[in-house]
C-alpha cells in the first residue's frame, strides 16, 4: 500500500490541467453555439425556434451523463472511433451550448421593448438590430449568469470521469485506491475545486448586485 505524501497529492493536482482546458473548451465551443441558438428562439421565423426550442429541450432535460455515453458510444457506432478526449469535449460543449443559449435567449428578450421597436421604426434589418441595439444591452444582462454557468460547469467535469477521462475527481480517485485514504484524497481534490470555483461564484454574485442596481 502507498502512503498518502507529496508524489500522491501533486498527482492529484495534475488533473486540474484537464479539468481547467475541458472547461474552457466547454465553455468557448459552447458559447458559439449557445449564441446561434438563442437567435434562433428569438427569430422571427417559427421554424427556427421551435429547432432551438428542441435542442435546448433534449440537453436541458436529458442527464449530462447520459450525454456524454451517448457521444462516446454513439458515434463509433456511426463509424466514428473517438479517444475520451473528443468525446468530454463534444459532450461537455453540446451540453453548455443549451444551457448558455437559453440564457442569452432570457437576456435578449430581457431588453425593453422600445428599444427594439425604436430600431425597427428606424428600418433596421433584424441583423442590424441585433448586432447595433440588443446584442449590446443583452451581454450587459446576462454577465452574471453566465460567469454562475461556468461554476457548474466547472464542478460538472466530475462526470466525465465515467468514461475514463483523467481530470481532477478521477486523478483522486485513483490516489484513494492506491493508498486507501480517500478521504485525504478526495479532500484535497475538493478543496481544489473550491479553490477554483469561489472566487467565480463571488465574481457572479457581485456582478449581479451590480447590473440589478443600474438597470
């Protein structure tokens, strides 16, 4: 049996590589294509928000992990072989696009009316009244929601461990089975994880208090 030390905690902490890049990759993936579904429940074609309704539907009421089994064992079966690599960041940057999607969808449509029935009194085509007027105000609007999604996002890497993905739960994980302390080691795996996601959660917290008081 190991003994818990030094070796034993910095292997710990080489999964907050992992857990830091799949996150950020959710996060940017995501918000690329959570920006085209929130136009897309906010166009004024039907069709189209009733597919970004559906799409934001099927990942908000499906489980992450259930996601994440369905690209890693779905797509060899389409012909496709993908490492756990490919399959976290696919699963992960699906996921997060629902979610930051029907948020900026809320901040949109959060922007008074006028605002945008003034542009379209000017003549602005809807590109140009999304790109010049709401667009704008709707980023101011939806800071802190956004940053509080990157929080959970943060801590829903745990999961991606289930597919054989090294991040930082499945590095504790296998320092608690080759000393037998998990409590030493999931302890320090979860004071990592508040060590990254507190100073989010005041950030969002304080950029909440601070929009809601000027709007």
């Amino acid at each position: 049996m190991r003994q818990f030390g030094l070796p034993e905690a910095l292997a710990i902490l080489s999964g907050v590589q992992a857990t830091i890049l799949l996150s950020l990759i959710a996060f940017v993936g995501g918000g690329v294509i959570g920006l085209a579904v929130a136009l897309m429940r906010t166009s004024e074609r039907p069709w189209l928000q009733r597919c970004a309704g559906f799409y934001i539907d099927f990942f908000q009421g499906t489980p992450l992990l259930m996601q994440l089994f369905l690209v890693f064992y779905g797509l060899p079966v389409l012909g496709y072989k993908v490492n756990p690599w490919v399959a976290v960041a696919i699963g992960f940057t699906l996921h997060a696009s629902a979610f930051l999607g029907e948020i900026w969808r809320g901040s949109i449509q959060a922007v008074p009316r006028g605002q945008t029935e003034a542009a379209y009194a000017l003549g602005l085509s809807y590109a140009s009244r999304m790109r010049n007027v709401v667009l704008p105000q709707a980023m101011r609007i939806s800071v802190a929601p956004t940053v509080g999604f990157m929080v959970q996002l943060i801590k829903g890497t745990s999961l991606a461990a289930i597919i054989g993905f090294v991040e930082l739960s499945r590095a504790a994980q296998i320092i608690a089975s080759a000393t037998y302390k998990p409590l030493l080691a999931y302890g320090c795996a979860a004071i990592v994880y508040f060590v990254l996601c507190f100073p989010l959660s005041r950030l969002s917290m304080r950029l909440e208090k601070r929009f809601a008081v000027k709007t």
